[in-house]
C-alpha cells in the first residue's frame, strides 16, 4: 500500500482499515470461467480463496448473484461424492483408511444435503386425495348419531350381591 501521500498521522488507522478489508484485488484479477470451472472440478471456494490469499468470503461475495456460481458449486459437489466413493471402493483391504474416506464421503453428502436438498436432500411426498367431503361428513354424522342411544340407553339399578 502506497502511503506516501497519507498524512503521517492518518497511516495507522488506513493501515489497520486495510488489514481488516479482504483482498478483492487479487481475485478480480482472475477471470471469473477459470474460479468457476475451479469449483466445478471440486475444488472448495474456501480452498481457492486461500491458495489467492483473499479473505475466505472473498468468492462467494463476488458470485453471490452469479447463478453460474451454484450451479458451478453442485457440479463440485457431485465431482467430490463421486470422489469419495471412488476412493472408498479404492482403499481395498486397509480398514482404517476405508473407514476414513467413509466418513469424508458422509460428510460430503450431508453438506450436499444442506446445500442442494433439491438434489440430495430427503423428500417427503404427502398425496391428499380429495374425495366429496360433503358425503364424507355425512356418513360420520350418521355414526354419531347411530351411537348416541346406544351410549345413552338406561341399564336400570345394579343390585348388589353382597346380600
């Protein structure tokens, strides 16, 4: 940062102004189809963000209301499922290294179901069918009616028969 024009009394405050501000400079720098095609290979933003040195949050703000940049987010998410079952299946007979990878692959799909539910998510179906609701209420006020002297019908005195 070029401070030779900057009083001398104003350079600690810009100075600690500029340490706090992420580095956008480096990343607006890169054209936008390589970060993208990045994240599409699977590669994580925050990975990418910090072999730039940029502040973490640094590619999801540039993107932010880029749609190139979700859909560039759920190809790298399928790219690193398939990774992880690729090298689940890969690992053989060590046990410890299988369990490993296992556990990276079902992490990876959870963040895949926090991110994309429309993808990976759990999808509960619920199928109302509509039937006449007016014959419907019918029949059960006919029970109900039906039941009521039943319920109501006078058994007479109850004799004891400890007599």
């Amino acid at each position: 940062m070029d401070l030779d024009n900057v009083p001398k009394h104003c350079r600690p405050g810009l100075l600690a102004i500029a340490a706090k501000v992420p580095n956008y400079g480096v990343l607006a720098k890169i054209p936008a189809e390589d970060i993208l095609q990045r994240i599409a290979d699977g590669t994580l933003p925050v990975d990418i963000a910090s072999e730039l040195g940029v502040n973490k949050s640094a590619i999801s703000v540039r993107f932010a209301g880029d749609p190139r940049y979700k859909q560039a987010r759920e190809i790298g998410m399928e790219v690193l499922l398939d990774q992880g079952l690729a090298e689940i299946e890969a690992a053989g007979d060590d046990l410890n290294l299988a369990r490993a990878r296992e556990i990276l692959l079902r992490r990876r799909e959870w963040r895949a179901e926090r991110d994309f539910p429309h993808r990976w998510g759990q999808h509960t179906q619920v199928t109302v069918s509509q039937g006449d609701l007016g014959e419907r209420l019918r029949r059960a006020r006919e029970r109900v009616i039906d039941a009521a002297p039943q319920q109501s019908q006078d058994i007479g005195p109850v004799k004891s028969t400890n007599a």
